[in-house]
C-alpha cells in the first residue's frame, strides 16, 4: 500500500496534509508523521500540514502557506468522514488519499487507505512503513509513536493487538524516548488538575451509566480551552461499577459536544444518530441540546440493558 503512496506522492510538487476537527494526538501524530516522513524523503517538495491550530506544545503549529490546490494531493488522516476535515482546499486538490482506522462510512478518496482493526490511524501509517523497511528520522517515529500512546490509552484498549505493540517497537527503535512522550502526551498543569477533580464532583449516576454535563462557564473559570475541556472524558474511567460513559461538554457557540466511551457496549451508531460517529467504544457527536443529551443516555442504558440479556 505504501507503494501506491508513494507512486502519488512523486507525481506532485505540493503535498497537503490534513487531519479531524478537534484533532487529538493520533489525528496530529498521523499529520505530522506523514508530513516529517515526506519531508526527509522528498526534500524538494512542498509538503504543508493544514487545519485550525489548538493549543498544543508538543505538535508544530499548522502552515498558513498560500497554496495552488489544483497542482496538489492531499492526504487525509485520522478522519472519517468528509464533514469532519480540518482544513479548506482538500477538495481542489487534483488527487486524495484517506488513511484511517475508523469504521467505514465516506470513501473519498481516490485512494483509501483504511484499517478498522487498527487502534490508530498512526498504526496505519507506521505498519506500512514498518512493511516497506523504511527507515526514519527520529521526529517521525516520535510523531507515530506519540499518536499510537494517546489512542490506544497507553496499549489498553481492546484494539490493542500483537501489531500495535510490534509496530511500537519499530517506532522506538529510531531513538523514540518512550518517558518523554508520556510525559508530554499525559502530564497535566495544575489548572487542569482541579478542572479534573471538579469534573469528578459533578458526576451523574444512572444505572451503569456515568455523565457529566460541563458547562462553558465551568471550564473558563479554570482558564481551560473547550478543545482541552472535553479531552476530560476519561476522569470517569477506570470504574468498576461503571460500564459507560460521556461528558458533555458546551460549546462556546453553544449547545454541546458529546464524547462517548464504554467497555464493552458497541456505541458508535448511538453517536451517528446525533451526526457524529468514531470507534465501537470511543466516539463523538456535536451541536447536542439538553433535550439531545436526555435522549442520548436513554439509549445507552438500553443498549447496555441489552447487552446484558
């Protein structure tokens, strides 16, 4: 497969590279791991990563370069569907190739590139790359492997496979500094800290479900970012008791974003009911009234109901 990226890559000069709106560590690991790879492969080409930039200080902000995207290919990474490309111009550009690890819902590309057995889409690219014997320069093991950490939650999630952890190691192998991307993909300021904690205080029980309604004003009076703001779904994990659960996190323009998670119970579909969408166990969904979010709990303590007959 790479094969066929790289017979693309070497027909244009001027490579775009995108990622998901709100992106995490695997859609900006992916971005500038495909982007870092390029680079020292092919450096006389132009290779630009594009979409909003969110607070971050490990990614490289996003390039801001005028470009000509009817002479360009585009890759897209991480990033499901159409709707949810970050980033204008994606659509001009004389060539697209996907590459992702979500369920299939929107093959726009005119080569797509798509493992749903995958715990990232920074799997995706680093097992090829691992296939093809290709060897890389440290920032782009240390892109990958950053982005595999963050969506696999640290090699824990069930996707999680004999793969992931041989492709780890391929990625460590060019000096990958396992410590120092922990401690940069999870440490956390104090700010964050009590935000967490007061998260923690505003959690609803019901049944097995866990939620948590964070308004804008709860995340502004710790000087927290919305994009920051709703990463915090995981202050529920780790829970016996609990099987599933969702923060709901306001939007500044209003209504709310939703981020859903479970152990066991398939919620994907529950998420592409209210326009979103994502992993049997991890997904999201925007733009979600109160009235949304009533609904949206009812249907996972079904689902769980369910599960459990």
């Amino acid at each position: 497969m790479l094969d066929q990226i790289i017979e693309l890559i070497e027909q244009f000069d001027t490579i775009c590279i995108y990622r998901h709106i709100l992106p995490d560590g695997d859609a900006k690991g992916s971005q500038f791991g495909m982007k870092s790879w390029i680079e020292s492969k092919y450096p006389n080409k132009k290779v630009v990563a594009l979409g909003k930039d969110t607070p971050n200080s490990f990614f490289p902000d996003c390039d801001q370069e005028k470009i000509d995207f009817s002479k360009a290919l585009a890759i897209i990474c991480d990033t499901s569907n159409r709707e949810r490309i970050d980033g204008e111009g994606w659509d001009q550009c004389a060539k697209v190739i996907k590459i992702d690890h979500h369920p299939v819902v929107d093959s726009y590309g005119d080569l797509n590139i798509v493992d749903d057995t995958t715990c990232a889409a920074c799997e995706v690219i680093a097992q090829m790359l691992m296939d093809h014997q290709e060897t890389l320069t440290l920032e782009t093991a240390t892109y990958l492997y950053c982005g595999l950490l963050t969506d696999s939650q640290r090699f824990s999630i069930p996707t999680v496979s004999e793969r992931s952890l041989r492709v780890a190691s391929y990625l460590v192998s060019f000096g990958v500094d396992i410590q120092k991307c922990n401690l940069k993909m999870f440490s956390v300021n104090l700010k964050e800290y009590e935000f967490e904690n007061y998260l923690r205080n505003k959690v609803i029980y019901k049944d097995s479900l866990a939620y948590i309604i964070a308004s804008k004003e709860d995340y502004e009076k710790f000087d927290i970012s919305f994009e920051k703001a709703k990463e915090k779904v995981n202050v529920m994990a780790n829970v016996e008791e609990i099987e599933s659960y969702v923060l709901y996190t306001e939007q500044p323009e209003g209504n709310y974003s939703a981020s859903f998670r479970s152990k066991r119970t398939v919620l994907n579909d529950i998420a592409a009911h209210f326009g979103g969408g994502g992993h049997n166990f991890a997904s999201g969904a925007k733009n979600l009234t109160l009235e949304d979010i009533q609904k949206a709990n009812q249907k996972l303590i079904d689902r769980m109901h369910e599960s459990q007959k």
